[in-house]
C-alpha cells in the first residue's frame, strides 16, 4: 500500500477531543483521523449513489456469497 503525506490544520479547541478520542479507540490520532477521513468518504459516496435513485436496484445485492 502507498500512502501520501498531507499536511492537516486542525482548530486548537478541537486537538485534545481528537486525541483523546484516539486514546480510548487505541489508535494512534493519524490512524484515527484516517479512519474518520474513510468513514466519511464513504457516506458520501453512498449519498451521492442514493441521489442516483439507484437502491432499488442494487437491493439484495451481495448478500450471498
């Protein structure tokens, strides 16, 4: 797997919350944040292929192996 470094500004009020959240999910705050980063990509692919009308189609859809 390659990876790419970015560089991430985080608000001053918001770093503790992320690192402790890191903390206690027993992440490091990088794999935290990359976890939070996938989720959300994630959802938003699946909103933009709800907008597409396209659930009824795909229902039932790998459900079986």
């Amino acid at each position: 797997m390659s990876v790419t470094t970015m560089t991430l500004r985080i608000p001053d009020d918001l770093a503790p919350s992320i690192k402790a959240a890191a903390s206690e999910a027993g992440l490091s705050v990088n794999a935290y944040v990359v976890r939070a980063a996938r989720r959300a990509a994630t959802l938003d692919a699946g909103r933009q292929l709800a907008a597409l009308g396209l659930g009824d189609d795909l229902a039932g859809e790998g459900d079986t192996l």
